[in-house]
C-alpha cells in the first residue's frame, strides 16, 4: 500500500485533533470574555424584569384606569363594521404604559446610577493639559510646540525640571 494513499498520513487527517483543540480554546476564550457574559445575564435579568413589570401593569395599574362600564384597560375593544372585526384598544395601552414603565425604570435604576458612577471615576482622574498659551500673543498652542502657529515666536520648553535635591547640601 502506498503512502499516497493512506489516509492517516495526509496532514490534513492527522492534525485534525491539534487544529480541533485550538478552535475549542479560541471558543472558550471568546465565551468567557465579559462582555458574551455581561450580554447573557442581561437578556435572562431582562426577561425575568419584563415579567414583573408586565404583572404590575396588567395587575395593578391598569385596574386604575377607568374605561367606562368595566373596571379593566384590557377590556377596551371597539367593534369594526359588520364582520365581527375589533379594534383592540386596551391591549394596545397596556403595553404602552409597560414600556414607559420599564423604560423609567432603567432609566432611574441603570442609566442615573451607571452615568454617575463614571461621572465619579472621571473626576477623580487629573487630566494633563493639551494646550498652552503664548507668551508672546496670548494665542492657544498645543503643548509640545516649539514654535507659535500665529506670531512665529519661539516659546520656551516645557521639558519638566529635574528634582530638587532633598536634605542637607553634600561638602565636596
């Protein structure tokens, strides 16, 4: 039996299980990174918030809301021409008020506390200035000029001065 033949020595049949290896590790990788996972447990919170606020409206808010004869949103239809055909009003309010609903909610519970918390992060960081101005003409230069863009003057380095010594001055 020839070589050419044998199907364990053609290199695509015999690394399968090496290339097959570094595919699962690649997948692994791309699995548990943070934000496949952040993703994940956001759609399941998501799902199971969207139940509980979809029992406040239908259970609690709607029943408020007086319709005339019945004492529910849901029951609000119109009837449309002779074929029987009914233009479902309340339904269509409920799930209006559960989106405001849910909306305000992530907005007052994620939204306000996420953006203040990075307003917080920010401001804790000091942020080196991009800009200077001229001595000469008071214009606005980036730092590392050399030269004014405006007046051509040469302007003074910026090169950070080295540390005063510390502690009494050495006898030589």
């Amino acid at each position: 039996m020839s070589t050419w033949n044998n199907p364990l020595n053609n290199p695509t049949v015999s690394n399968v299980g090496k290339r097959a290896k570094g595919t699962l590790n690649d997948f692994e990788k791309f699995i548990l990174r943070g934000n496949v996972v952040d993703l994940a447990v956001g759609i399941i919170i998501g799902a199971a918030f969207t139940g509980v606020v979809t029992a406040l409206v239908g259970d609690i808010i709607t029943p408020l809301i007086p319709t005339g004869g019945n004492n529910s949103l849901a029951s609000l239809v119109y009837p449309i021409g002779y074929s029987g055909g009914k233009l479902q009003v309340g339904p269509f309010i409920n799930t209006i008020i559960t989106f405001l609903i849910v909306a305000l909610v992530v907005f007052f519970f994620v939204v306000k506390p996420v953006n203040a918390l990075m307003a917080f992060h920010k401001s804790k960081e000091p942020t080196a200035p991009t800009t200077r101005d001229c001595p000469f003409c008071l214009s606005s230069v980036p730092v590392q000029a050399t030269r004014c863009a405006y007046c051509t003057s040469p302007l003074p380095s910026v090169m950070p001065s080295p540390p005063a010594p510390q502690g009494p001055p050495q006898r030589r």
